[in-house]
C-alpha cells in the first residue's frame, strides 16, 4: 500500500500542471520529470500520486498536435533572428571598445607630451641655476628613545 502525498504537494502539482499547460510551447514534450521539476517535488512523489498523473498525461496528450512541418522554419527564423540580435550586440561592443581605445591612445600621448615638457624644463632650470646652488643638504632626523 502507498502512502498518497500531502494536500500542499497536491496543491504545487496542480499549479505546475496548469503552468506548464499554458506557458509551454505546442509541441514541446511535457514529461512527468518535467512537472515534477516545474512543483518542486521528486518523481517518486508523483508516481503516489496517480490520479493526477492520469490528468496531467491526458491533458499533455490532447494538447500536443503532431508536428507541423512548419516548426523547423519558425524554429529556423526564431534562431536567424537571434543571431542577428548577437551580431548587432557584437557590433556595439566592438564600436564601444574602439572608443574606448582611441580616447586612452589620445590620454597616453597628452600625458606623453606633458611628461616631455617637464623634463626640457627641469633641464632648462638646472641649465639656470649657479653650480653653488646644487648643494644638498642633509637633514636632521631626530630620534626617538
């Protein structure tokens, strides 16, 4: 004799049934393994429960018509249209990228041309000052006991 499940996973099957019935796509298998994902609870759980199993087969049953030949060219075009989206995602990318690139190019040489400028004028004021000058100077560094 097996144990029936309990009122709330009774409760969660019926709703994954009436979700999956629904949202799924004509002509997409709906499987026990799939309905028990979709409430939540292992197989083992709805095989006690075989009334609901014998609803969920029948209404799969009546709601999937045999395949169409169409299904593979919507299927064809959904894909077509998906890669083209990529692409053109890809594209942005790419173009943000250059961007992003040529404007760090542009830093890196205005940066260049100041730390060139700093230099000639570092040079310029060594140039300048009387040797006398150049003396260093030697600081006191107090200690500390």
């Amino acid at each position: 004799m097996t144990r029936s499940i309990s009122a709330d996973a009774v409760a969660a099957v019926e709703a994954a049934m009436a979700r999956l019935l629904r949202e799924t796509a004509t002509g997409e298998e709906l499987t026990v393994s799939r309905l028990a994902a979709e409430a939540g609870l292992s197989r083992a759980t709805l095989y006690r429960a075989p009334e609901l199993l014998a609803r969920f087969r029948e209404a799969a049953a009546t709601r999937q018509p045999t395949r169409t030949p169409s299904a593979p060219v919507d299927r064809i075009r959904q894909l077509e249209a998906e890669i083209a989206a990529l692409r053109g995602r890809e594209t942005d990318e790419l173009r943000a990228l250059r961007t992003a690139n040529t404007r760090m190019a542009q830093h890196i040489q205005a940066l260049s041309l100041l730390v060139g400028e700093l230099e000639r004028r570092i040079a310029q004021l060594q140039a300048e000052s009387p040797p006398d000058s150049l003396r260093v100077v030697r600081l006191a560094v107090p200690t500390s006991r």
